[in-house]
C-alpha cells in the first residue's frame, strides 16, 4: 500500500509569479520526480477556477491528486490561522509556505506537518495586517509544526531568536530550473522582447511595489549609469503602477524597458544578454532570481544581506546601506563599476558558474524526502 505526501501549494499559476509561487512551483515538481518508491505525491490548494486547475495540473504533471478548498486563498489562511478548516488533512503533509494546516495533535490532526518559511519578516509590503498574520502563523510553526524548512541559516538563526524551535529546522536551499537555459531562435526572441544592446535587469515582485520604487529610484539617482533597466515582472500594485511613479519622477520613459512576465526561455535570454541584474530586495532569502542569473552567466549586484551575502558566497557583489540607511547610491554604484569593470563581471561570472552547481531542486526536494523521513 503506497503512502501519499500532500503538498500545499501557495499561488501557483496565478496571474503573476511571486517568489514563493515560483518556490511552491519548482519544489512540488521536483518531489514528484524524486518521490521514493512506494510514495505519491498529491497537492492540496486553495479553491481556483478551472483554467487555474488545469493550468496547475500543467504545470505539475504526475500529481495522483490536486485537492482544493472549499474557500479561496485570502479566507483560508485567515481559516487556518484560526485552526478552522472545510477539509481534513493527514498523513504527511509538506507546506511550501506559512500557508499550511497547523492545530493541536488530537484536532482531527494526525500524521506529520513541515512547512517553509522563506523569510523571518513578511515578504510582501510590510502592511500592519500582514505583519500580524506573519508573526501569528511563525507562532503556529512554533507550536504546532514537525519541521520548519528554511532557505539559509541566516534564517534559521533568526528564526531561533523569535522562538526556541529545537531541533525541528533544516537549512535546505531551493535551485535553479533547467528549464532556464537557451534554446534556438535565442536572437528573435531578444529582438521581439525589444531589448536594447546594452542594459541591466531588475526583477519584481507580484507582492510588493518597494522594487518598483526602487527601479525609480535608482534610475533618478545621479550616480546611476546612463543605461536602461529592464523590467521583468508586475509593473503595477493596487493603485501604484511603475509609469506613474516614474512620470511623477521626471523619468524619460526611456530610461526603462518593462518587458512583463517571462517564462524560463525567456527570462534566460534577458539575463544572458544583460550586464548585471539588480536585485534590490531586502527580504528574499532564497534569492531565486539571483541564482537564475549565476546559471546564465550574468553578474549580479545585490543588497548585502545575511541570507543573501551566504547564498552568493562571494559570486555576486554585494551593497550595504550608506550612513543615512538609504541603498539607492550603493546600487548605482555597483552597476556603475559592473559596467566599467569588465574584469570584475567576469570574475563574479565565473565564480557564479562554480557556486549555483549547488543549487538544484532535485537535491532540494530529496533533501526534504530526508527530512521527513528523519522526523
């Protein structure tokens, strides 16, 4: 008799791709392909359209399941935070977030509960509601999880400091798709994305505008190179879209090049043509765009953090805030010296190229067959 892994999957196939969508995505794909003998692999989601399943089940080939909730996502996690839920879950279950089935053992709970927090602060904007829901929901890790997944142990150290988790963390880092590599017609592709011959890359998040207002940021800064920066990802938050913000700046609008979101084909013919990517955010942990960018060969400069600064391990340049706290000039100066150093992109490039052999997410995800099995 087979026993069945139930996967929690957070916002896969949305409109957009976050980077816990992103993460939920490749590391479910993987366990299905790396599921030992004798185990299924099933997925479990909030309630989506039909287009939204069968894009899902697309993405996912060789589920034995794809269960959905009675409730969409928002009111689930509010359901789950509350250990209220429309649908019984057992056995071993793997969260791909914070977003996942947490209650006493004896709550109709049984069985075994892992889940992955990607960061120690909320990933998306850093709103007083999300705030709460973040520090309810590690509160629930503490209590009530079997195992807790991080991405570095930056973020098992901090996560120690918030509470005494024991033994139940295990620092397993995500990868990088082959699916992120070049394929032919490589060139009418770079023309029909219209990208210019010289450039860098900023990726953004579906979740937040703060890497919107970096890109404005740093293109408004008087240190910043005179090249574009190509966009990849949302360019619009609620009321907030990247236009209006750099029209409010003064920003020609040629200074910036959105080119929406890309598949993996595609985002490997930007990074593989770009000078540098930027990566502005303060609070990715698992740095998926950054190691994107190692397997193609582009150098990357990235805000100086704990998480970061040790998956780079010293193959990408990173920055730290100047006196006043700010990243803006720091930024712009790394792509400036990127972009005047040759030498140094090469360098970082070919240190890149050794650091992201890794990173793959076979080994993640039979990292975490371990970690289930050693619970």
């Amino acid at each position: 008799m087979s026993t069945t892994l139930r996967v929690i999957l957070d916002d896969v196939a949305g409109p957009v791709r976050s980077g816990i969508s992103w993460y939920s995505e490749e590391i479910t794909r993987a366990l299905v392909q790396t599921a030992p003998d004798g185990i299924d692999v099933a997925a479990f989601a909030a309630a989506m359209s039909k287009e939204r399943e069968a894009e899902t089940q697309r993405l996912l080939p060789g589920l034995v399941d794809l269960e959905q909730a009675v409730l969409p996502s928002r009111e689930m996690r509010e359901a789950w935070l509350h250990s209220l839920t429309t649908f019984s879950l057992s056995g071993l279950v793997h969260a791909t977030s914070l977003f996942a089935p947490l209650r006493r053992r004896g709550d109709f709970m049984t069985g075994q509960t892992v889940v992955t927090v990607h960061a120690a602060t909320p990933v998306s904007d850093r709103r007083a509601a999300k705030d709460r829901w973040f520090e309810k929901a590690i509160r629930r890790a503490w209590k009530h999880a079997d195992g807790v997944v991080v991405p570095t142990y930056a973020v098992a150290s901090q996560l120690s400091e918030m509470h005494d988790f024991g033994g139940r963390i295990r620092v397993i880092p995500g990868g990088v798709a082959p699916t992120i590599a070049l394929h032919d017609g490589a060139d009418d592709r770079a023309k029909l994305l219209g990208l210019p011959e010289r450039f860098v890359v900023l990726v953004t998040a579906s979740s937040s505008k703060a890497t919107g207002e970096a890109v404005v940021q740093l293109l408004a800064d008087a240190a910043m190179p005179d090249v574009p920066v190509v966009v990849v990802g949302p360019v619009a938050w609620d009321d907030a879209t990247l236009s209006g913000m750099a029209v409010a700046a003064g920003l020609p609008p040629a200074r910036y090049i959105p080119v929406g979101e890309l598949d993996d084909s595609d985002l490997a013919v930007v990074l593989s043509r770009a000078s540098a990517l930027v990566h502005v955010s303060t609070n990715d942990c698992f740095g998926l765009p950054m190691l994107a960018a190692f397997t193609m060969g582009c150098p990357v400069v990235h805000v100086a953090t704990d998480s970061l600064d040790e998956v780079a391990d010293g193959a990408a340049l990173g920055v730290s805030a100047d006196a006043d706290g700010t990243l803006t000039r720091p930024l712009a100066e790394g792509i400036r010296r990127m972009l005047d150093e040759p030498e140094l992109g090469r360098d970082l490039a070919a240190r890149a190229s050794d650091r992201v052999r890794h990173f793959t997410w076979n080994n993640a995800a039979e990292q975490i067959w371990q970690f289930h099995a050693d619970i």
